[in-house]
C-alpha cells in the first residue's frame, strides 16, 4: 500500500515536470514565433538565399513574315563591392584588360563606396568566362559577382536600322520602333528569392526560376516591313550613294491598298549593335524627320485639284512661253525655253512650271491649302514612329499671289517623305488616303494576339474618275517624259519626277548649286501594289530628279516587283523614244524667280513666245564632267566654250542655272 502511494506521487511530479516542461516549450516557441518570428525569418533567408532582382528578355521584333530583326538574351553584368576591396589597384589592373577599361575608370567605380558598383554591363560570353577564372585564380569572390540582364542584338545588323532604333541602359528603347513601343516590349524586372550556394548561385529549384523567367508584359512586335525588299532597297540607296555621293538619300516602299510599309531606308545609317560608334545625326529616320520643299513631285497634287475643280482637262490646250512674268520677275520653265502650244497633259508630262504656276493662281490659295490638307499635308500621319515632323503649309489668307504660284510647283510648301509618299499612295489607290502603318501586329508573350493593325481609311481625295484621268496623266511622265528612266520593262508605272533647290539651313532664302531630287510614283499601274518614294538629298554633279533618282526607282521596283511575283502588264505603256534623256524638272529656278504672279490667261502671254526663249540659255553644271561631254553641253545651250586644262571640269566662269544670253563666252577650268 505504501508503495503504491509512492508511486502514485512520483507519476503526480513526473506529471507536473512534463506540463513545465511543455508550458516552457510553448512559452518558447510563442515567443519564438510571434515576437522574434520576422527577425529569424529574414536570418534564415540570408543563410540559405537572397533576393534578386530577375529581368525578362526584351520581346523581339520580327517582319511581316517572322523574320528576326531584333531579339535579347540574357547576358552577365558584373559589378563590385567596395566594401570589400583590399586593394583596389591590383584589382583594376587584373580587371582593366578583361572588361575592356582602363584602370583608372575602374577605380573611379570601386571609388563609389557602399556596397555595389556597376563595372560592366551585358558582357559578352568570352569576357564572363575570363572574369570568372579571375575570381576563381586571385579569391575576389568576397567583391565581385555577377547579375543577369537582357542585352539587345540586332542579327542583320545595318538592315533597317533607322526605323528599328536601338536600346540603351536600363532596357530603355532610344530611337525608332524600340522608343515608339517601349512600353509593350520592354522586359519586366521582378523582385525574387533565391535558394543559393555560398557562392550565390541559384540551387535547387532556384535554378530553374533564374534561368526560366520570361516575363509576361514583353510582347513580340510584327512590322510590315518586309526584310528582303529591305534588303532591296538599302543594297540600291548603296549604289546610289557611291554614285552621285549625296548628303544623305531616303527611300520608303509602301502598299497602297492597306498603307503597309513595305521597306523605309535612310543613307548613311548605322549599326545599332554599336550605335555608340555613330553620330546622333545618323541616329534619326528622315522618312519620318525631315522636312523639304518637295518641288515637282508636289505637282501631283496641284494636278489632281485643277482637275477635281475643273479648272483644267486633260486636252486643254496651253501655249507656253518658256517663262512668265510674275509682277516684273519670272517663272521659267527648267530650261527657260518655250514648249510651244501644248496640252495639260503635256504640261504634266514635261513638268511646266509656266503651266502649273498660272493653273494654281487659279485654284487660289484656299482651294490649293484644301486640297493639300486632303491629301495629308500640314499634319502628321501618326505612323508608329518617334520624331514625325508635320510639314509647313500656309494660312490661305496669309498667302500673296507669289505665294500661290510657287506652291503649286512645288515650292513654298515643306513635307517629309511619309507624308508624301502616303498622298501618292492616296493616287494609287482610287483617291482614298489611307494612314500609313509599320506595325502589323503585336503579341502577348504566350503567343496570343494583343493588337492587330487594319487598313484605316482617312479621308477620299478627288473623285474615283478624277483619280482616273491623273493616273493616266502620271504614266505618261514615266513613259514619254522626265521619268522615263523610271521605267520597269514589262510593266506599267506611273509617277512624278522632282528637283528642288535646297533652302539654306537659317532659312533664308536658297542655296546656290545644292538640290534634292526624287521620284515618287506607283506600280503596276493596273493593279498598284508598291508605291515608292526616292530622294536624294545635296548629290554631286548630276543633280535632276529623273536623271539620278528615277533609275533607282527603276531598279528597286524591277526587282520587288519580281520577288512579289507580280505578273507582267498585257500592254505595257512604254515609249521607246529619246524625249527627256537630259530633262531635268522645273523648279529649279530658285526663290528669286518665285515671286508675285499676274492672274492672267496663259493665252495672254503668247506674243512673248518669239523673244525670250530664243535669245536665253541657261548655263548647265559642268562640275566633274569630262571636256567631251563640256562642250557638247556648252553647243546644245548655244554657249561659246573656253576651256583650260585637261580632265573634268573643276570650276567654270558662270554659275550653274544662270540666265544669260546664247552667244555668251564660258571659261571652264580641267583636272585630272
């Protein structure tokens, strides 16, 4: 019984312990838990991994058919930590040599204190390689490391750079479509744990996590553009270049029958891979950028508003003088010869600025503006680019009659070659403007469609029959007149020629000697399909639109035209004389004969026929030709030759477009 009782006591105690012993454990784990829980939590998390901030790549950027233009992968950056640098010189002379810098750049970094310091960032493979060896040889382990981040490459390099741009730090788009849609491709950076060794790498599932994330904003951009007729047209604006050693030349390819844009090129350009090594200048796209007064390809559009007004026909009947007098000045044609009785489509085809001058004095200033504006001028085209310039027009009421006459041959009216390219577009596809797009769609990063562009009608232009007779009109240009070498054999294009002096760069009147030409037209006529624009800006020698700018016109739409697999036209309008071989355009007269006009009829001008033209000449640009060529040239404007040296023409007593009487003696100076 005693024993019993004892028994029953010790299992009270035992019982008593064991209840303190679990009243202390939860006392503990309490406090443990909800009083040092956080603080625990976050020592444990630095012992076994720490945060990360994890970037996705930027979404890629690839032509109408799927083609890579730009695409990221992800790429090591290292950085140090100051903290812990016990000798910074040895440290920057082991780095310098493998991260490309110098030493003392190196040490402005460890300079910076604190606990992490950029060295280099997006580093190539090779040079990660040899930076980890070095860790792994001298024990920097304890000051350097590395961090992923996207780097952004640009596979085909030059190819349609300016419209691509290219990206900086940060991920952030600088220029072209890589700016304009920053927001849906740029990567995303996310903040996230991970489980690493003592050498913070990611272990265990951390691995998969590191290495694994996408992203889920960074969507895939798909252009218009189409990579081989990109290829096309750059490879021809090379030519170009070597040839007529121009200031610069862009080219925009467009579709008609949706406003895509099929090609858009600027020379010189540059290598976004390394766009560091370039101009900022080079950087921009003038197809969106520039501004110009566009000379005669602009007549299109005065064309297309006498018709529409019925100011003009097609057979009306002109008789040009070679020149008009405009309140004691004159507008001349590009020559400053007379063509004589004429038609309106000759007028067209021959690019008379006596006859689009007095034709746009009677439209007037408010029906030229109306029109202008129809066809997109004055405003932008809001195409999915940065930095689009919109032009200048004029207020109607703002404008004198000199005002009137020059706009409506193409001066005194400023454009960029997306706009004017798009008002060709408008002519090509029936009167109807449509906005010009270089997006074709964008999709999410799981593949799904975000957006998808459709062709957006702005606004009709001249009527469908309007639009007939100056189609017609325009295929007489390249056929028989100043865009003849536009020609494509076996097919029908239509399109206008342009050579406009350029303005001084203060806007002071304009530059002696310095032009832009271009051609914008259109093709097949029957069915268009590419609308084109060429322009070539300050070239040397040559400087005629249909001479320098129509046959890379010629050769870009031959070769697109065979890619598309366009079939050939059943009666091609080809016309196989030799009219217009050295034609150039008429606005080239520059500002001084630009002036206030006479609203008279041009019928009222014909008793001038017979003094004027026969008796001027104006002086050709001898510059770089050879002494064969010099005098013929000299003969054919009735100028007596004096010539010195031997070789090409070098300098010559009369400026280049001046006006003086046939007979008149010119001295030119031969080089080798």
């Amino acid at each position: 019984m005693e024993n019993r009782i004892k028994l029953q006591k010790r299992i009270v105690v035992l019982v008593v312990v064991m209840l303190v012993g679990i009243f202390v454990i939860m006392v503990r784990y309490g406090w443990l838990q909800l009083v040092q829980g956080s603080e625990l939590s976050e020592r444990m998390r630095y012992q076994v991994g720490q945060d990360y901030l994890v970037q996705s790549p930027r979404g890629a950027i690839v032509d109408r058919n799927g083609r890579e233009l730009a695409a990221s992968t992800m790429t090591k950056s290292l950085f140090v930590d100051p903290n812990n640098v016990e000798n910074p010189q040895q440290l920057a002379a082991d780095l310098a040599p493998l991260v490309d810098k110098s030493v003392e750049d190196i040490l402005e970094d460890i300079k910076v204190g604190g606990g992490f310091s950029w060295v280099k960032r997006r580093m190539e493979q090779s040079e990660y390689e040899a930076i980890r060896a070095l860790i792994r040889q001298k024990g920097y382990a304890n000051c350097l490391g590395f961090r992923e981040e996207a780097k952004r490459y640009y596979p085909n390099d030059v190819l349609a750079a300016n419209l691509l741009g290219f990206v900086g730090t940060d991920d952030k788009g600088l220029e072209g479509i890589e700016q304009s849609l920053d927001k849906y491709i740029k990567g995303e950076v996310t903040e996230s744990f991970l489980y690493t060794d003592t050498r913070e790498r990611p272990i265990l599932d951390s691995i998969f996590e590191w290495h694994g994330y996408q992203g889920d904003k960074c969507k895939t951009i798909q252009l218009t553009i189409d990579s081989a007729i990109q290829f096309i047209v750059e490879q021809e604006l090379d030519r170009a270049m070597a040839e007529n050693s121009p200031l610069a030349i862009t080219c925009i390819a467009m579709d008609p029958r949706n406003g895509e844009i099929l090609a858009m090129a600027n020379r010189p350009s540059y290598n976004p891979n390394r766009f560091w090594d370039y101009e900022p200048e080079v950087w921009k796209n003038r197809a969106v950028s520039f501004v110009y007064e566009p000379g005669s390809t602009f007549k299109t559009v005065t064309a297309a508003a006498a018709l529409q007004e019925g100011v003009v026909s097609p057979n009306q009947i002109f008789v040009d003088p070679g020149y008009v007098m405009v309140s004691g000045k004159r507008i001349q044609n590009w020559n400053g010869a007379s063509f004589g009785t004429v038609t309106f489509a000759d007028v067209v085809k021959q690019s008379l600025n006596t006859g689009f001058a007095l034709i746009g004095l009677q439209l007037g200033a408010d029906k030229l503006i109306h029109y202008a504006k129809l066809f997109g001028f004055g405003e932008p085209t809001d195409i999915e680019l940065p930095g689009e310039e919109v032009g200048i027009l004029y207020m109607p009421d703002e404008m004198v009659d000199s005002d009137i006459a020059t706009m409506a041959i193409g001066q005194s009216v400023a454009v960029t070659p997306i706009q004017l390219v798009t008002a060709m577009s408008a002519v090509a596809n029936n009167g109807i403007l449509l906005k010009p797009h270089i997006v074709k769609s964008i999709k999410n990063a799981n593949g799904t469609i975000y957006s998808e562009t459709h062709p957006e009608e702005v606004r009709r232009t001249v009527d469908s029959a309007t639009d007939k007779t100056l189609v017609g009109l325009l295929e007489q240009v390249v056929a028989s007149g100043g865009g003849k070498k536009a020609t494509v054999r076996g097919y029908r294009v239509a399109g206008k020629t342009g050579t406009a002096q350029k303005i001084n760069e203060d806007g002071t009147g304009y530059s002696e000697g310095r032009y832009i030409a271009s051609f914008c037209g259109f093709g097949p006529v029957e069915n268009p399909q590419v609308a084109l624009l060429v322009i070539i800006d300050d070239p040397a020698g040559v400087f005629y639109g249909g001479q320098i700018a129509a046959p890379v016109a010629s050769r870009i739409l031959s070769q697109v035209f065979r890619y598309l697999r366009i079939e050939p036209s059943n009666a091609p309008l080809i016309d196989d004389t030799d009219f217009a071989e050295d034609v150039g355009e008429g606005d080239t007269s520059g500002a001084s004969a630009m002036t206030q006009n006479i609203p008279a009829p041009v019928e009222e001008y014909s008793e001038e026929k017979e003094t004027t033209p026969s008796n001027v000449s104006i002086v050709p640009n001898f510059y770089r030709r050879s002494i064969r060529e010099v005098a013929r040239l000299a003969d054919e404007a009735g100028l007596v030759l004096e010539s010195h040296g031997s070789g090409f023409a070098v300098e010559q007593s009369l400026e280049p477009r001046a006006v003086v009487d046939r007979g008149t003696k010119i001295s030119v100076t031969f080089s080798p």
